[in-house]
C-alpha cells in the first residue's frame, strides 16, 4: 500500500510542486495550508512522513511540531521541516523542539525525494 | 507555459501575496511598530520567495530574497521602519507584481530590460539599507566561506579514499525513533547507494527487560559497504541523525591512491569491481577446507558404490542390481557436481596479465595489447592457483622475445601494434590454455646451434618441427641472444614444464617463423576423481585416465613374437611405440596367452601399453602415493576399488615420454 505524506505549506504553488512530484513517485499525499490545518486533517490516519514549512500563518512549524511529539497516535511520525537559509535562529528554536531532519528551500524536487527516501520508502 | 497548472498557482498565490505586503506596508504608516504586520509582512515575501525557488522563477526569488533580507532585520529590529523604507518596499512589490505579470502574460521571463534595469536599481537601494547594518553581510559571507571551506577538506579527503570499499559504523542515539527516525530505513536506503556486504547488529546496550524503554533505540551497527560514492554521499545518508549519533565512515585498504600507472588502468577496474560484484551477489564464501573434505567424503562414495556395485553383480539377483545401477548414477552425478563446486572461471587470472602486458610494452617501448578470449573456462581452483607463475613465464617471452620492435614490424608489413592472446578452452577430457603471439616465432637454425652446442642433439640428428621445438624446454636452454630484465635468465621454460607436469598437464609449442608462436598447456579437467579405464598386468591392477585411451587391440602371437624385438607394432599402417607394463614394472609371473594393446594418446602422440587383461571402466578416486613414492616413474597415484584391492594410476604423460626416450636409443 502506498506510504502517505503530509505537506503543510502556506504556499500553494509549493505543495503542489511537491505533491506533484510525491504522487509520481508513488506516495499518497495529503495537503495542509498551515499547521491548524493540519491538525485537523490527521484523524488517526496513518501518517509516514510530515513535511512541513517553518514559517507559516495561524500555526507555524515549530510549533506543530511541538504539538505532535505529544500526540500520541503521531509522535513517531518522522517530520521534515522546510526552511530557507537565512532562518538560522528559527532552525536553532526547532532543534530545541526536536526536528532533525531540514531540507533546505529552494529545493528541487529530486532533492526532497531524496531526503524523504532516507525516512520513508515509497 | 501559460497552461502550466503549478505556473498558474504561483502567479495567482504570489498576486495575493504581494497584495498581502501592500496592505501590511500600508498599515505600517499608521503604526510602524506593530509586530504582527512585520511579521505578515515579511511572510508573505518569505513565501513568494520560497515558491518562486521550487517553481524556478529565478528572476522573482532572486529579487525577493533581497526584500525578504531587509524585512527579516525589519523584524529584528535592525532596521526602523521609516517613511523611505515603506515607498521603497512598496516599489518592490510594484516590481514583483510585474516580474509576475509578465508570467501570465507568457513572454520570456529574461527578455525586458527596462524591468531588469528596474529591478537593479531598486535592490541598490535595498542593499544600502542591509549595508547601514554592519554585521549581516558579513556575516552571510563568512558562512558561505565557511562552507566553502568545509566542502574542501571533504573533498581533499575523498581523493584519499576512491577505494569503492567501506566500514560504516553506526550507534543510534536513544530518542531516535522518538525523534521519528528509523534506523532501518536508512541502512535501507544505504543499499540503494551500493551493496551492503556485511551487517552486524550491535545489541550489548539494550539493558534487562524490566529497565527497556521501548521508545528508545538500544541498537548499534557495523556494516561493510561496497559503493563508488564518495564520501561525502554516504555521510549525507545520514545527514538527519549525525548530530546524536555516531557515525564513522571508514575507507577500506586504501591501496590504489595516486599511484600514476594504475590510473589509466582505473576505469577498466571499475569494470572488473562491477563484474565481480555481479557475481558475488550469487555466491557464497567456503573454506577451502571444507569444499575438500566433501570430495574426500564423495571419493569415499564412489569406492563404496563401487563396492556395491561388485556385490550386485555377484549376487545377481535382478533387483538389487537395478537399485545399484541407480545408486551408481547418483553418486556419478554428485561426484560431478562437487568437482564442479571447485571450478572456477580462469577470467580473473587472465585479467591479472592485462597489467603485466602494460608494463612490459612500458619498459620496452613497444607497443603489445593482450586480447583474452574463454575467461569463462573453468579450471579445478587448485590448478589456477599454480598456473598463474607458468603463464607470467609465457606471457613475459612472448612479450621479450617474440614481438619484434615497432619499426621491425613495420618493415614486415605487420601492424606496428603487437598481439598476445590468451585463450583457453574445453577439449575433450582436458582444458587447453594457449598463449600465442603475432612476433617472430621461435627461430629453428637458432634453437638447433644451440642445442648442439649444448650437446642435447648431436651434429647432423635431424628432427621434425615439434621435436625442434619441444627442445625448448629442455633445462638450462635459453636462445635468447640478449638476456634482458623481462625475461631469459636460462631458468625457463623447462620450469614452464615442469610446474605444468605437476598438475598432470602437458605443454608444447607451435610456431611458424615471421608469423607468431602458440604455446598450448592441456590441464586435466579434475584434479581428484577421474572416469578410469582398468587394466591387469599379472595379480596386479592399474588405472589408465580414460580420456587419454584412444583404443584396445589384441596382440596376437605372430605380432608379438616380431615385436619382442623391436618394442613397435603397426597400427592401421602407422608405426605404434609401445611400452611392455609387464616388463617395466617387473612382472614375474607367467604371460598370459594372449596380450592386448591400450592405445593411449597424450598432447597429440599415441603410444601402446601392453597389458594381460582388459577390465573395463572404473571411477579413480585418486590418492596421492605420499612423498616417499613421488619419484617412482610411470605411476602417478593409487585408488581403491570397490573390494578394497589398491589399483596403482598410471602415468600416461611419463610413460609417453618413456616410450619416446626407448625409441631414440
């Protein structure tokens, strides 16, 4: 069965490139405009992998993050945080929140797929 | 480009966006303090940038990450927020706004330079802002240097280490898989860079169950890893846990660094590496040890089957005989097949010689290319092992002596390019390797002065080609007129021979003047288990390697009354050497009335034995008669037979040569 992956990104034109590219490779996936949103949208489902942007209206990123790691049902789920170069301080904040993983905007779309498969296979 | 859908979602999602930074600049004249307008401010510029990165609008991101620099110092506080800043931003997202219209209207993003004069001049003015600002800049550039810096040390040390083979050492920290990391999925992925070849699980840190927490990760990993990735790559596998984890990644025998001539000769070992890998993949790693005991154990087999085999036919009851017979068919096809798990391909022996060839036209100054055919030939693993001294012999005086120089060749109407070849093949019951060059060919009136000046032939002997030539190989004979570093001390090709001879082989050589000269060595296909023909010369029993029987004749008295004589019979109108066993092993006992003829032949000449009887096909589990009897003529080993009666193997190469020998005097 497919793995199915989770993009929050206000941008819209970015999780499309990324479900574009997502979908090609063969995961499901599920889109989310904020870090609300997506809350919203994980109902128990099982979840391989967030993707998920830092700097985002109504809930940010890190934020998010700190959120899952106390769902129980989502705590596991490996997250991949989206960020741009020039957010160093905010990249320090979501270590200290316990993201690992950080692929580095822009990106190309085989960079990303990359970085995934190293978490998830699809 | 229009009917893109992603193009068509930026342009609409960056419209908004950059009306968003309109209406936000517009409240920051109000109130210029309001840190939820920055900060939506500068959102929105974040993720017009950020799209217009991963959709590829270069022009659109380059421009925007120059606002988004000057809004991120804004929200810092860095920067004030005054009356020229807010015009000056609004000109930007006036710019943005038509960087993106030019999109929907489909022209080339690159091609309206009034627009691009624009855009300068406005990141001008930005850049003076962020300049005002002492450290950022700066600051930005260090980092890129520091990061240039990094990407060198790396790659200065990847140069050291293009081995292809890796030791990965891996200890997890404990939160992560609360981290959401699997350690799995990344020796998973690990094989999609190369062939994990070896994985060992370090479990000591996992504590006694009741103080397990199942949330954390106990595990530890040793991996041999075989990849051309360079280092760097295999690090960036586990770039998300590097920071909790150790990790050490270790290059294995770095042998092959920076050394010149292996070099040119990299790509071709990346080939072999491939090849070899292929193969690998298939197989398994056994101790020689073993892989003999099993045949020991089979040869034991044999001689039990055989045994039974006696018994039945003995017994005669119908049967017993029938399960026999298939129990003997069984045991000859195990016998096969463990011979069989002893070949190995030749290939690779072959390969070795590519070098050797490389650096003797190096050392010479000639031009030679190794051409290899039948790598595929499989040989007994214990006679590759040997064979590979007597080939670098053939290879080095083929390569010395028998291709001429470039300009010699010319004049010769030959390519200027010299050929060796190395082939080998299957031929009925023997592998024949052969080594052969396009040079000169072995030189007659040269070998025969020599060897009348070694007193091995004498004045006026005259002799066939084959006989001329097999004087080669007689000890301490070297034609070489100049000994050079390659080749011809005198030690040579008589030690060709004789290493040859151990592995119960034969060699000779063919040769045509100007043309090139063959050598060809016929091995035996096993070194253990032979199909044998057995023969009786009074009580006693000998085995004949059935390969090397051709046929049997009855001697009849008349014949062997002329032939008491003169030690030669006629065979279908040719002259037949033969050999009496009875009177070479010194029988004593009485002659059977009748006496038969086994026709043998080895490395092309045929050769009779006389014997008493004829006996028939046997299997000879052969074993070796031990040091003591290793000189004994004639005999090259023994075998048990199926009641336990020892039957001596004969030595047809030996006794062919006997016969020559009686012949000459």
């Amino acid at each position: 069965m497919a793995k199915t992956i989770m993009i929050i990104d206000d941008s819209a034109s970015i999780r499309m490139v990324v479900s574009i590219a997502l979908k090609k490779t063969g995961y499901e996936v599920i889109e989310a405009k904020d870090g609300k949103d997506a809350l919203g949208k994980m109902t128990g489902q099982k979840i391989h992998l967030i993707l998920c942007d830092v700097n985002m209206p109504n809930m940010d990123g890190i934020s998010f993050l700190k959120s899952i790691k106390q769902n129980q049902n989502y705590k596991f789920t490996p997250i991949i945080m989206l960020t741009t170069e020039s957010q160093e301080a905010k990249k320090q904040e979501g270590k200290a929140a316990g993201a690992k993983a950080w692929v580095v905007k822009p990106f190309k779309p085989e960079q990303m797929l990359s970085a995934i498969e190293k978490l998830v296979l699809p | 480009m229009k009917t893109d859908p992603v193009l068509q979602t930026f342009i609409i999602e960056s419209s908004e966006n950059v009306q968003e930074m309109e209406n936000s600049l517009l409240q920051l004249e109000t109130s210029p303090d309001d840190e939820d307008t920055i900060n939506a401010l500068f959102r929105a510029a974040h993720t017009i940038k950020g799209s217009a990165g991963i959709v590829g609008i270069d022009n659109v991101e380059r421009f925007t990450h120059i606002v988004e620099n000057v809004l991120e110092q804004v929200r810092l506080g860095e920067i004030k927020v005054t009356g020229d800043l807010i015009g000056l931003l609004l000109k930007c997202c006036d710019h943005i706004g038509r960087l993106v219209d030019i999109l929907s209207e489909g022209e080339d993003k690159a091609g309206n330079p009034d627009l691009e004069f624009e855009g300068q001049s406005i990141m001008e003015q930005l850049t003076a802002y962020i300049v005002a600002d002492k450290d950022d800049l700066p600051s930005a550039q260090k980092d890129t240097q520091g990061v240039a810096g990094e990407r060198k040390e790396i790659s200065s040390d990847n140069r050291m280490v293009e081995t292809g083979n890796w030791h990965i050492s891996l200890k997890f920290s404990r939160d992560v898989l609360r981290d959401g990391m699997d350690p799995l999925s990344f020796i998973t992925y690990l094989s999609k860079l190369g062939e994990i070849a070896g994985l060992t699980t370090l479990h000591d840190a996992i504590p006694d169950a009741g103080e397990m927490d199942p949330e954390s990760c106990y595990l530890g990993f040793e991996i041999d890893f075989r990849s051309d990735s360079d280092k760097q790559t295999i690090e960036d596998v586990f770039e998300f846990v590097q920071e909790d984890c150790e990790i050490s990644i270790l290059p294995l025998h770095s042998e092959n660094k920076a050394d010149p001539p292996v070099v040119g000769a990299a790509p071709e070992k990346q080939e072999q590496i491939k090849a070899f890998k292929a193969k690998e993949a298939k197989t398994i790693r056994v101790d020689t040890n073993k892989l003999d005991q099993l045949i020991n154990m089979v040869g034991e087999l044999v001689i039990a089957n055989a045994n039974i085999d006696q018994q039945a036919q003995r017994i005669r009851d119908n049967s017993l005989l029938e399960s026999a017979s298939a129990l003997s068919r069984l045991v000859e096809d195990i016998r096969d097949r463990a011979m069989k798990v002893r070949m190995v391909p030749i290939g690779e022996t072959f390969n070795r010689f590519k070098r050797v060839v490389r650096d003797i036209s190096r050392n010479t100054g000639k031009d030679i290319e190794l051409v290899i055919s039948g790598g595929d030939t499989e040989l007994d693993k214990g006679v590759i092992e040997k064979i590979g001294d007597p080939l670098m012999h053939l290879i080095r005086n083929s390569a010395d002596h028998g291709i001429e120089e470039a300009d010699e060749r010319l004049a010769l109407n030959k390519p200027g390019k010299g050929t060796i070849r190395l082939n080998a093949f299957q031929e009925t019951g023997s592998i024949v390797i052969e080594v052969s060059d396009d040079g000169r060919g072995l030189n007659r009136s040269r070998i025969m002065n020599k060897a009348m000046e070694r007193g091995i032939i004498n004045p006026g002997q005259s002799l066939s080609d084959r006989e001329m030539y097999d004087l080669i190989f007689e000890p301490g004979f070297s034609t070489a007129q100049k000994v050079t570093k390659v080749s011809g001390r005198g030690v040579g090709m008589d030690v060709v021979k004789r290493n040859i001879e151990t592995l119960r082989g034969s060699v000779d050589v063919e040769s045509h003047e100007g043309v090139g000269a063959t050598v060809h060595i016929r091995l035996p296909l096993t070194m253990a288990i032979i199909d044998g023909f057995m023969v009786g010369v009074g009580p006693l029993f000998y085995v004949i390697p059935l390969d090397m029987v051709v046929e049997c004749l009855e001697l009849s008295e008349a014949d062997r009354q002329a032939s008491l004589k003169r030690n030669y019979a006629d065979l279908h109108g040719k002259v037949l050497p033969f050999l009496r066993l009875r009177d070479l092993f010194n029988e004593q006992n009485g002659r059977p009335p009748y006496e038969h003829v086994v026709v043998v032949q080895y490395a092309g000449r045929k050769t009779g034995l006389v014997v008493d009887e004829l006996h028939g096909e046997v299997q000879a589990v052969i074993k070796s008669l031990g040091r003591v009897y290793k000189d004994i003529k004639g005999v090259s080993g023994a075998t048990i037979l199926g009641d336990g009666t020892v039957a001596l193997i004969l030595d047809v190469p030996g006794l062919v040569q006997t016969a020559k020998r009686m012949r000459k005097v």
